[in-house]
C-alpha cells in the first residue's frame, strides 16, 4: 500500500532538493564561480539525485506504467516531448550543415553521429506523437509500434557519443558539459526502461520510476545552466546547440508527468 508513511521523501522536500542546487547555481553565477563553490553545488546535486532515487525503491508494488483510460494531462505532454524531439531533429539537421561546411577534421565521423541523431529525434517525433494520440480516444494503441521503441534509446545514445565526442571542445564549460553527459545518460537509461515497461503488465519497475525523477531532474539542471550561462555571456553565444535546452525541458516536464502519474494511480489502486 503506498502511503505518506511508507515515502521517504514528502513531495515539498522533492521540490526542495530540486531547487537547492538551482538556487544556489544562481548565486554562485552573481557573485563570481569559484572552486569551493563549485564542490558545494556538486554536493548539492548529488544529494538532489540520491536521495529520490532511494525513494523510488520505498514503494514495493507499483501501479502498472501504462494503462488502458483517457489522460489528457499526459497526453499533453507527451506532445510537448514530440514537439521537443522534433526540435533537436531540425537542430542535428542544421549541425550536419555547420560540421560539413565548417570543420576539417573527423568529418565523416562527426557527420554519421550528427545524422543518426537526426534521424532517430525524427523517428521519436512520429513515436511520441503516437504514443500521446493513443492516451486519447482514439482506439490505437502506440504498445503495437514495436521497433519504434527503440527509437528515443538510440537517440540518446547518438546525442551522448556526439556530445562525449565534443569534450575537447566543451572543456571551457566544463559544468554544462557534464550536465549534458548526466542529462543524456539518465535520457538512455529511461527511454530503456520506458521501452521495457510496454511488455510489463504487472507494475511499473522502481528502476523506471527512478529514471524518470533522474531525467527530470538533471534536464531542470541542464536548463537552468544554460540559461544562467546564456544570462552571465550574453545572448551573443546563442547557436545551434542552444536547441537542446528546448528538448530537454520537453523531457523535464514528461519524466516529471509520467513519474506523477505511476505514483497516482499506484495511490489509488490502494
């Protein structure tokens, strides 16, 4: 039975642990970065990560991932999360231009990472977009797109290649670099399970759970970096990367509704 007795964490200290390293980024960015600060926001995340994550497994019996009823709330969402996918597929489109007109060395690499990337932010348009009308009235149901499934997975593991394959470049933003490792690590891990939790009838898997709290978590993150950064620089810094912030608070908000929406449902079957 799941009950605020058996929770670890109440939903205000969630919310807490979220915005403490948020707030503390922000005045951090004010008064000037420094090392020592920089270990306390690190600390900071590493408390906001853990300590949901042990949460997550506080519960023994989950109410199923997906079910078969009308949810105009995260169907909403679930368009938002196309909308942000197809945000990133016009993004590694532009990038495949700047990287074939601009760039001398490792073309044909940086090319196949950059259109694979592409191609499956195209495809998890067209899956998500599916999976949102099915949560409707409409009689499809997206479980039957089999292959598609896999689609967001590659997605993140193309982005987190292309992305670890940039570390050279990135070595003067170091915090929003591994922001973005984190963000496109804790992406594959969750896309996975979301995948996994279509042949799963019997109730979602704490792992899924708290996946979906991890990418919602470190994508508020790596928006909020990119914002203060963009703040702090000037918006003279803007490019085609710049995307990605409207992807990830597209996975922000569905990891955030669909973690909601497990434990909802899992408090109402008891």
């Amino acid at each position: 039975m799941l009950n605020k007795t058996n929770r670890l964490l109440s939903t205000p200290l969630k919310i807490l642990y979220a915005a403490l390293p948020i707030i503390f980024r922000a005045v951090s960015y004010y008064i000037g970065i420094t090392p020592m600060l920089n270990a306390v926001f690190i600390a900071l995340v590493l408390i906001g990560a853990v300590m949901p994550a042990i949460d997550s497994f506080s519960v023994k019996n989950y109410a199923p991932a997906f079910c078969n009823c009308v949810n105009p709330r995260l169907k909403a969402f679930t368009f938002v999360l196309a909308a942000g996918f197809f945000a990133d597929f016009i993004n590694r489109c532009v990038s495949v231009y700047y990287v074939i007109e601009n760039v001398r060395y490792f073309v044909v690499l940086g090319v196949l990472v950059r259109t694979v990337s592409a191609l499956f932010a195209l495809l998890s348009t067209v899956y998500f977009t599916f999976t949102a009308m099915s949560l409707g009235k409409s009689r499809f149901d997206f479980r039957n797109l089999k292959i598609l499934h896999l689609a967001p997975v590659i997605w993140a593991l193309a982005r987190l290649f292309e992305a670890l394959e940039q570390a050279g470049v990135d070595i003067s933003d170091a915090s929003g670099s591994i922001l973005k490792y984190t963000m496109l690590f804790a992406a594959l891990c969750f896309f996975y399970f979301f995948a996994a939790e279509i042949e799963n009838s019997s109730g979602a898997k704490p792992l899924t759970v708290m996946f979906s709290n991890e990418l919602s978590f470190f994508s508020l993150l790596f928006v909020s970096e990119s914002v203060l950064a963009l703040i702090k620089n000037g918006f003279s810094d803007l490019s085609y990367e710049t995307v990605l912030v409207l992807t990830a608070a597209a996975m922000c908000v569905f990891g955030f509704e669909f973690r909601r929406n497990i434990i909802k449902n899992t408090e109402s079957e008891n």
